[in-house]
C-alpha cells in the first residue's frame, strides 16, 4: 500500500491517486477509496481539516485508517483499488477546498473506475444522535447505497441513520457510482469511543467490502453498476 501511481496536476497542485501499484487490467471491479478532508495550500496552510470530537479525534485520522483496512480487504478479495490519500502521503495539497473537491472527481474519472465511496465521520450538536449513514446524488448510485448501507448497519451493530439523496452544488461529474458513508458520530461519546478501536473500524472496513461485493455480484446477475453522472 501507498506508493504514488497516478500524478495529477489539473491546474492544482494535487497529490495523486495512491494504491498498490498493480495493473488496471485483467482483475476486478476498480474501487476508488475517498477519505475525507485533509488538505492543505501550497504555502502550508490547512484549507481543509474536516471535524474533530470533543476529546480531540480528528475525522481526518479515523477516515484514512479506514480507508486503508478497506483497501486491504478488497485486494485480498480480488478488487482493484486506489485511495485518493493514505497515512504515508497523509495531506492532499490544492489551493483550496474546491479545487480539490474538482481534483478527485477527475482522478477517479481518469481512470474509469466502477465505483467510488467517500469515507466521513458525522458530527452533531446533540451527542446522543448516533448511527451510521449513506449518501449519494445520481439515481444510478441509490443501490449501492442501500446495498452499502445495509451492510455497514449488519456488520457495526449500529443505529441505522438511513440512506439520503443529496445534492452537492459546485461539484464537477464523476462518471460511475458515487456514494458517502458517515461511519458514525465523533459528538456521541460511545461511538468516539469506538472509533477509536480498531476492532471496530475492521468492522466498518468488512462491512465496505461486503456492501461493495453483494452491489457487484447483483449487477453481474442482471443489475446495472455504472456509468451515471455523479457529484462525487
């Protein structure tokens, strides 16, 4: 895992897609991993830090370790698989949030991947609102989001915060599936708690992949996996 494959400039300056350096031909469905925020400028400010707990667990520390455990599972099932960043090439660097936001869509874009899932974590004023959610936006993208959904829930024990249309407005099109997960509440105590351990994010890892394996089974049976425009 984590050496660089891929440079994309786009105009920005970005750090490219990460993986395990393998052929993009000849194997599985490609899987882009998305770990949110984390990115700076170029002058070294942060632009993009993404939430931190109350007790100081930054969103960006816990989506990048699951991002990784996911990218494990997923090779070791057969899958293709590139993350736009990991813990060795921590920071992403753009000029600003947009801009970065453009520059993932377009790697993912580039090289045509089946599906893409951005990882978060959830924050909330209230601290007893808990669970784990699925967003997405094309109408293509609403049973993966469901298949991922159902399996996060199975394999977390979690509440079940549901899947939710959405739109992102200023975002450019991603040409395959696109779904959000947030694996839980960094505001609620428990699951801070448990979002620490990493017995739980195996289990948000495994339920990834299972979600990830029953959407593609179910499409090479007769459903349809992509393409469809899509904010990513």
């Amino acid at each position: 895992m984590g050496r660089l494959v891929l440079p994309f400039t786009l105009g920005v300056l970005v750090v490219g897609l990460l993986g395990g350096g393998g052929p993009l031909n000849g194997a599985g469905p490609l899987v882009v991993l998305d770990p949110g925020h984390a990115v700076k400028n170029r002058r070294g400010g942060i632009v993009n830090s993404g939430q931190k707990s109350p007790q100081g667990l930054w969103e960006r520390d816990v989506v990048v370790r699951i991002a990784e455990k996911t990218e494990q599972y997923l090779e070791e099932a057969g899958y293709q698989v590139r993350l736009t960043r990991n813990q060795q090439q921590f920071w992403r660097i753009a000029r600003g949030r947009r801009s970065d936001l453009r520059a993932r869509v377009e790697e993912a874009n580039q090289l045509k991947a089946d599906a893409v899932v951005k990882i978060h974590c959830d924050w909330h004023r209230n601290p007893r609102v808990a669970g784990c959610a699925t967003y997405y936006t094309a109408r293509s993208s609403r049973r993966l989001a469901r298949t991922v959904q159902r399996s996060l829930v199975q394999a977390t024990g979690r509440p079940d915060g549901g899947v939710h249309r959405t739109r992102l407005l200023g975002v450019p099109q991603a040409a395959m599936p696109t779904i959000l997960v947030e694996v839980g509440y960094l505001t609620n105590p428990e699951e801070e708690r448990l979002l620490r351990d990493e017995t739980f994010l195996d289990k948000i890892a495994h339920g990834v992949v299972h979600g990830l394996t029953e959407y593609f089974q179910s499409s090479a049976s007769g459903g349809t996996a992509k393409k469809g425009a899509e904010p990513l």
